[in-house]
C-alpha cells in the first residue's frame, strides 16, 4: 500500500463567489494615466479662478467683463434670486469654489495612493471623487435649468464653469471605470 | 474536479453578469466599465441638457389675451390725453433728469429730415415695460402712434408681468419727430427685431459706460445724437406694481395704471407723466421747440432749462 501520507492533496482554493472581483493581475503600467488626475487639477484650479472671479464682482458690484447680446445677459444672471445660496446673501459662486477644492484634493489624493504614498485605495478614491463630480453636475444641471426656464438668460462665465464641472464629471468616470474593469480583469 | 468546477462558476457567473465569457474562463468587463458606459453616461446628459435648454417654461409666458392685442381705446386715452394742468402739476413727478449729453463731437441722428429718436428694446424686459407708458405718452405730443399691442413683461424676472405696451407692429408719424423701435426679443427671450447696421453702430457706440450701466442694455434712447436717455426704470416700474418698494409684488392692471393717470398725485401719474415730460423736454430741444403748445406749456421749459445739451 502506498504511503498516502507521502502524497499530499493537492491544495483545495475555496470557489470564488460570483460577486467577487478577482485581483487585479500584476500591471505592466498605471491603471489610470498619470496625466488624468493632473488634469482634473488643472481644471479645478481653473475652476476656481473663474469662480473667485465671480464672487470678488459679486461683492464689489463691479460690472462683469460679459457682453449683453440677445440670450447672454451676465448681469441679469448673476444678480438674480438664483445667484445667492438660498436666502443668504452668499453667493453660489462661494460654495462652487469649495466644490472645485474638494475635486482637486481627491485628483491630488489618486495620486499619491497611486504612488503607494496613502493608505487608502485609489478605487476607494475614485469611486468618492466620482460620486462627487454626480453631485456637482446634478447642481449644474439645476443651475442651466435656472437660466434656460426662469431667466431666458444666459452667463458666458457660468457656463464655462458649468462646462469644467461636466469635464471632471468625464474624467472621474473614466478614472472610476478603469479602476474597476483591472479589478474585474 | 475542483478546479473544472472553479472554472464553470466563474463561467456562470460571467454569463449572469451579462458578459461573454472569455475564451480563458475569466468574466469579460461589464460594459458600463467600458466605452459604452462612458458613452451612454455623455449620451443622458446631453439629453437632458437638450431638454433643458429647448423646453419653454410653460403657461406663466405663454401668449395669453393680452400678446400684442390692439390697446383698448379707454387706456390709450388715458395716457395719450392727459390734461394741460394735470401735466403740469406732475411737472418732474420726482424722476430725474434721465438725459446725458453724448460727449465730444455730436453726429446728428436724422430721419427724412426730421431728429430721430431711436428706442432699443425688448418685450421681456421689465425696464423696458415701464418705459413704454411714459414714452407713449410724450410722443403723442408730437405725432400719432399706429399698432401699438398690449404686452407684458416676463414673469420669471424682477417686477414680473409688468402690463404695457409693444412697439413690435406700431408705426409712428410726426411733423417735428422721428421715431425708430426695435423690440430685439419677445416676452419668452426669443429674437425678434433686428437694428440697422446704422442703428446698431450708434448702439455699439453709446449703450455702455458712461453712458449705460451696463453694456447693450435694455433700454436704451439716442436722441438725435445728442442725447442718451437712462430713464430710472426702476422707480417708474415700482409705480406699476402693487407695492412701489418691492420688485416682486404684483402687477397692476392697464386699467388699474390708467385709473391712476388720472389722478396728478397718484404715483403712478407721477411716474409716467414725470417721466413723460422729460422725454417731452429733451425733444423740444433737438426739434426747435415744435409746437409751441406742447414746448411753451408748463413743466416743459422748466424741465429743458435743465438739460445739458
């Protein structure tokens, strides 16, 4: 009789659920291009300029460099009911800047958890900044709806914001779905 | 056998999350982590946007009785016919001098001979709507209006629905004046009347700093190249609404405004006809004082004394 001690089983790996993503293999490069997350950065920065630049005309009453021609009114936009925070007299301007903060923060955060420099995961990151970028755009959204049925009026500075808002939405997407599909892989 | 069956699993659950299984055995990437994902997430957004921006808000600027009907002849009367004394018992009405000298060398704006008097405006606009009473009421001085409609001003904007006038299908005829309108947009912002190229350079020129608030703004008045009106739209359009101090209570009635014309101490006289005079003042200066009865009759020669060019 053969020792069976001498053979041994071979090693039984419990079966993977459906639901559980298998690990990502072993990356020949960055998940996500290293570029993505400094352009997110970039666009925040730009963000927050053109936000500030609303809010310090906003306080200062100086006039908007805006042009009034037909559908674009600047002035009329920015000093409707729609432009404060509720019934505040801040403008929304104020928390924009916050938003595009926040969103260079989490793009700046992706970084270095790429690099290994935080201890959170980049997916874990991306999926935050992804459902921040749904939240800014819901806002903006709001915001055009504002202008198109209450205001018939448009701001060539807002919707410029509007347009950065709707590019880190993109970018945080794309960032949040190759995260997840190298997981998946 | 365990591992054929670890493998038929992952086939499964591959098939269950809609994906084709590889020729490996391993889940093929859902297809929202993909292209099509991205694309279909563009795809809503630019639907909804479309959406947004092409819907019109609906019944609060729809067309109602009121879009450019003929002007009851009761209105028109009471704001075209206002007495002498009346008149000049309003005098300024507590408007201010609302024209400015255009600096500098002065190009004559003429019309078939006569000065020209050019009005840049919209329906939608709420300043605009105040202007239009006093305005009416200072050219009929001078000439006859033809077509003038009933009009409103936006809802969705300070001073909403405004009740006055629109100058789109009116025609004006006068021996001393002429008059040029271009009502640029409609109630719900949509283009309507086009300036002339010689129109639209004095508009370019003149409807800015320091002459307007704000640049190609409602509205504006060139006055034979002398003059541009910033008429103090603001307080004039306060008479027209229920509460004189704030610009969101409710609009009076054509009937109501011109129940109140009769009356030289209601505010809405003062507003109007005040305002009216100093129309009436500045163009008794470009035209020669023509008519004597209109220029020679209390508050106008008062009020032209006064203007500084």
């Amino acid at each position: 009789m053969a020792n069976r001690s001498a053979v041994r089983a071979p090693e039984r790996k419990p079966a993977r659920a459906a639901s559980e993503p298998a690990e990502p293999p072993a990356a020949a490069g960055p998940v996500v291009p290293v570029w993505l997350p400094w352009l997110i950065m970039v666009i925040s920065v730009v963000g927050i300029g053109i936000s500030a630049y609303l809010t310090v005309v906003h306080y200062a009453k100086l006039p908007l460099a805006c042009p009034t021609n037909g559908i674009v009114n600047c002035a009329l936009v920015t000093s409707s009911p729609y432009s404060v925070v509720g019934t505040t007299s801040i403008p929304i301007t104020v928390p924009g800047i916050g938003w595009f903060v926040v969103s260079g923060a989490l793009a700046a955060a992706s970084l270095l958890a790429a690099s290994g420099r935080l201890r959170y995961s980049q997916l874990r990151i991306a999926g935050a900044h992804l459902i921040w970028a749904v939240l800014g755009l819901l806002f903006v959204l709001y915001l055009l709806s504002v202008e198109a049925l209450r205001l018939h009026h448009y701001c060539e500075w807002c919707s410029g914001v509007h347009v950065l808002v709707l590019i880190t939405f993109i970018l945080a997407l794309v960032q949040w779905q190759r995260l997840m599909a190298a997981r998946w892989a | 056998m365990a591992t054929r069956q670890a493998r038929r699993q992952q086939q499964r659950a591959g098939q269950r999350r809609g994906g084709r299984p590889s020729q490996r055995g391993r889940p093929a990437t859902p297809w929202y982590l993909g292209p099509w994902g991205l694309g279909a997430a563009v795809l809503v957004i630019a639907v909804v946007v479309v959406a947004i921006v092409v819907s019109n808000n609906g019944s609060s600027n729809a067309g109602g009785s009121f879009d450019n009907k003929p002007v009851p002849k009761s209105i028109l009367t009471a704001v075209t016919s206002p007495g002498q004394s009346e008149l000049a018992t309003v005098g300024s009405g507590g408007v201010p001098n609302p024209w400015t000298k255009i600096k500098g060398r002065q190009t004559p704006f003429t019309l078939g001979g006569k000065p020209e008097l050019l009005y840049y405006g919209a329906e939608f606009c709420p300043y605009c709507a105040a202007e239009r009473w006093g305005m009416i009421a200072a050219l009929s001085r001078f000439g006859t209006f033809k077509g003038l409609g009933l009009m409103k001003s936006t809802a969705n904007d300070v001073f909403p629905s405004t009740n006055t006038f629109t100058f789109r299908h009116a025609s004006y005829t006068s021996p001393y004046l002429a008059f040029s309108a271009r009502e640029v947009e409609d109630r719900n912002g949509r283009a309507l009347q086009t300036p002339t190229a010689r129109e639209q350079t004095v508009i370019n020129r003149y409807d800015k700093k320091p002459y307007s608030t704000q640049a190609l703004g409602f509205p504006f008045l060139y006055l034979d190249g002398k003059a541009v009106g910033n008429l103090p739209s603001i307080a004039i359009d306060g008479a027209l609404h229920a509460n004189t101090t704030d610009p969101y209570s409710s609009a009076l009635s054509w009937s109501q405004i011109a129940g109140g014309l009769v009356n030289a101490g209601s505010p809405q006289a003062r507003a109007v006809f005040g305002n009216a005079n100093w129309i009436t003042a500045g163009i008794c200066r470009v035209d020669g004082n023509k008519p004597a009865s209109v220029c020679s009759a209390k508050p106008i020669p008062a009020l032209e004394a006064k203007l500084k060019f």
